[in-house]
C-alpha cells in the first residue's frame, strides 16, 4: 500500500486552509525516500537525532517544497489499516494553531506521516538555545495561548489525546507575507494547500495527536515529567494532557526545563523569582506572573479531576495575553491586573428575558443566588447520586462520601462558604458520578471567597456535566463579570437564556 490522503481530510474548520484533491496516476512510492534523501541523518529535525523509535525529517518535494516526515519504528503499527485509519482520524483536524498532516505513507514495513514543515524551528529552540536575544514574555503568552487553542479544537473534534506535549512539539511558521502555497505529490494524489501564513506563528505538531505505535503504550519520553497517573498505573486520560501542558507554562516562565515536582516546592516556598527567567525581567507585573504561576500549579495538581478544563485555560490565557500588549515593558509601572474592581455592567439587556436565578447573576447579587441555589436544591442528576450510594452502603468509603456531601450542605445552608469548599472538595475526589449541584454550589462559595479563576472553572465543568444546564452558563456570567470579562458574560447570559423554557 502507497501513499495516501483520505477524502475526508478536505474538510476545513478555517477558510484560511483548504486542501484540494487530484487524483494522479500511480507511482512507485519512492518520492518521500528521495524527499528526505534517503531518510539521511543530515535530515533529522527531531529531539535527540536517532537515539529515539519514530525519527522527524525535513525534507523537499519536487517543486522545492518543504515537508516533515515522521517515520515510525518498523512494527510499531503492523497491521497497515490500523494506521491508515488513526492517520486519517488526526488528518481531519485542521487549524491554524497546528503544523498539519497533510498525508501518509504505509508501504511494506514503512509506516510515515507527512506534514507541513516549519521553518523556524521549535519552542525548544527559541527558549533554551537563543543565540540573539531571549523570547519575550509577550511572545511566551502567546505561545502558551496558541497551544491551547490547537488543544481545545482538537478536544471539540474528538480527540482529547496528545502525546508527549514538549517544547519540541511547538513549531514556528515562516514570516511571510503572501499567499504561500504547499504542493505534495503522493503516490496516488496530489494535494495542495493554499492559506496565507502569518509572521512567525507559534504551531502545535501534529505528530502529537498520533499514538507512537498500535498499543500507544508510551505517552511521554521523559518521566521525570510524565503525569502521576501515568508513572503510577501507566494510564494515561485526557487530564494528563493538562499536566503536561502545565509542564510547557513551567518551560514558559524559566526558560529552563524545570521537573514539575521540583517546580511546586518552589511554589509553595514563594520562590517566585528564583523560578522566573531574568530574561523577562521588567516585561510583566507582579499580578500577571503570580496568575501564570497559579494557572501552572492548577494544572500540575496529583489529581487529574483537579486540574482544569482546557477552555478554562483558554479563557485564562487570553487574558493574560490582551493584558500583555498593554504593558509598557517598565520596571515600577502597573496596569490593571485580576481580580479587577467590579464595575456594574450595563443595564441594557435588551431582548433577554431571564427567571429570576438569571437576573440575580446579572446583578451580580451573590446573595439572591445563594437563595436561589438552596431553593433549588439537588436536581435528577443527583438522584443518581443518591441511588448508587444506597446500593452499595455497606462500603465505608461510599459512607464517607456520603457524609461529605451532607456536611458541605449544612456549611452552605450557615453561608460558611470556606467549610463548604472543604466538604464538596472531598465528595467530588471521592464521587463515582458528577454531581451537577455540588459543582455550582461550589461554584459560588469560591466566588463568595473571592476565588474567581476557581469558580469559573466549577461553573465550566457543570455545563461539560449538564450541556443544557442554564444555571452553568448563568453562574459562568458571574464569574467572567467579577473577571472584567464583560462581553463573554453577556454571551454566557445570552446562551442560558436562550436555553430556559418560557
């Protein structure tokens, strides 16, 4: 079996890139072998050269153009179907935010992926092996950004999966500013693709998404930075994913590839300074650092329902970001940093009409909505809840859970929002099902104890748990207006509107 491109990779998220097919006469398969020159070790552009199984190559097309290929070890896949269809499978994601695959090639023993090149190397590159000057810090935002956004379009796709997520996985583009156009010529099909490029953009690989054989049984070359979960059972789950990301916001802040455990001892030393590269010293406030340095712990957390959902990261992320271009890049000059003073936001409603739980999270009455949250009490969601645990009471630690689960609503009911926090941490780490009400009540005392990053991600979770929920979405309006997020709030207002029954 030759080179291939399925038909289904011609849909694109973007209209910045649009693959088209033509189907060519057959070839002999040997275009990638004389591409790469003969799979040369002059050619390798991944870590550590080949010391490791599946080795990266530039390589160049007839017409000059530039292209990876990740050759797989022989065996990795054996069964060629299997390959093909996991090939396929990443090949439907394409996004601005990711190098893409533009092809594969399952031929005899070989098993390679193609994709588009970048010509700027890698973060690792820019962050470890400066030669010039050092990255900036508004730079290393947006490289954290971009990646999380390749992320979270490839977890609205499908895939929550990525492998091995290092410095080495983030690439840059090529400054140009026309249309470029890449051209390959596979054994069965020509492809080209035709999206203007951006100058220097931070890509996220997509080799990542890929498993490094059929069993998938590694997940990350070094374990000295590899999840918990991952060291101690050999599982891996999509949380993991967010551990290594919070690794990248480590490699991000140092400009040094810090072990995570040695990372959190500083933070919990406040050794904030030592830890932070003194490249960027000036380039940030106090406010932003401490925001990145809690979002990287946040994502480092043992437990991986602990850590937070990637659209949260986005959110985050996206406000550190516009808070950066604003920086005058002056020792001692401050700007406005979270958590901002609450201003009241317009009274403008327009067309929404919202019950009464709507219109006390548009004020912003933390009060009404502690009310109305103990008015509502627990929903069907959590009769599942209820039923599981009679059935299997005679176990302690089901007990146990039980009794956090009662304590943290007796500490809800006295507003003592701290005690609550407490109790509902330790249903959640011990639930077998998601309790919709315990997440929005904790929701709300961390908003009561001003914990405004913490809440959003609570109100997050509960719409993942209930997508039809308008109290999530209504409570996330809160939590972006006490964020100075005044247009997602309105959005988040609109959507739990629009999802309530009149």
């Amino acid at each position: 079996m030759g080179c291939i491109c399925s038909k289904p990779w011609r849909r694109s998220p973007s209209p910045s890139i649009k693959p088209t097919l033509i189907d060519e006469d057959d070839d002999d398969g040997t275009q990638l072998r004389v591409a790469t020159d003969g799979f040369s070790a002059g050619n390798i552009v991944s870590e550590y050269n080949e010391r490791v199984p599946n080795i990266v190559y530039k390589g160049r097309l007839i017409g000059s153009r530039k292209i990876a290929v990740k050759r797989f070890q022989k065996l990795s896949w054996p069964d060629s179907s299997k390959f093909i269809e996991e090939a396929q499978r990443v090949g439907r994601c394409r996004s601005e935010y990711m190098a893409n695959l533009i092809g594969c090639c399952s031929e005899g023993h070989e098993r390679l992926l193609v994709a588009e090149y970048m010509p700027n190397g890698t973060l690792a590159k820019h962050l470890f092996h400066w030669e010039k000057r050092p990255m900036k810090w508004e730079m290393r935002l947006q490289v954290a950004l971009h990646t999380a956004r390749a992320l979270e379009y490839c977890n609205d796709k499908g895939i929550d999966l990525y492998h091995d997520l290092n410095t080495y996985r983030v690439l840059f583009d090529k400054v140009i500013k026309k249309l470029r156009f890449i051209s390959l010529v596979f054994k069965t099909v020509i492809i080209t693709i035709t999206y203007p490029a951006q100058a220097g953009n931070p890509r996220l690989s997509c080799f990542g998404l890929m498993k490094s054989s059929r069993e998938g049984k590694s997940y990350s070359t070094n374990l000295a930075f590899s999840p918990p979960e991952y060291l101690h059972l050999g599982t891996v789950v999509p949380e993991s994913v967010i551990f290594s990301f919070g690794t990248l916001l480590l490699d991000l802040m140092s400009g040094k590839h810090i072990p995570p455990n040695h990372a959190l001892d500083m933070f919990r030393g406040k050794n904030y300074l030592v830890l932070m590269d003194s490249a960027l010293d000036g380039q940030y406030s106090d406010e932003d650092r401490t925001e990145l340095i809690h979002l990287a712990t946040r994502c480092l957390r043992f437990e991986p329902n602990e850590r937070p959902i990637i659209k949260f990261l986005v959110l985050a992320l996206s406000r550190l970001d516009k808070r950066a271009e604003l920086w005058p890049n002056v020792k001692g000059e401050k700007i406005p940093a979270l958590p901002i003073p609450y201003t009241k936001p317009s009274t403008k409603k327009k067309s929404l009409r919202l019950t009464p739980f709507g219109e006390a999270c548009w004020r912003v009455d933390l009060s009404d909505i502690h009310e109305l949250l103990e008015k509502l009490g627990y929903g069907e969601d959590d009769v599942v809840v209820e039923n599981e645990f009679s059935f299997e009471m005679w176990t302690g630690r089901v007990q146990e859970n039980t009794d956090y689960k009662k304590n943290g609503d007796a500490a809800f009911r006295a507003k003592d929002f701290d005690t609550a926090i407490e109790f509902y941490t330790e249903f959640l780490s011990g639930a077998s099902v998601v309790s919709l009400t315990v997440l929005t009540r904790r929701s709300l005392c961390y908003l009561m104890s001003d914990m405004f990053s913490e809440a959003l991600t609570d109100a997050m979770q509960a719409q993942v748990a209930s997508p039809e929920c308008s109290t999530a979405l209504y409570l996330q309006a809160v939590c972006l207006l006490k964020l100075g997020m005044v247009a997602e709030a309105q959005e988040a207002l609109r959507h739990g509107s629009s999802l309530e029954a009149f």
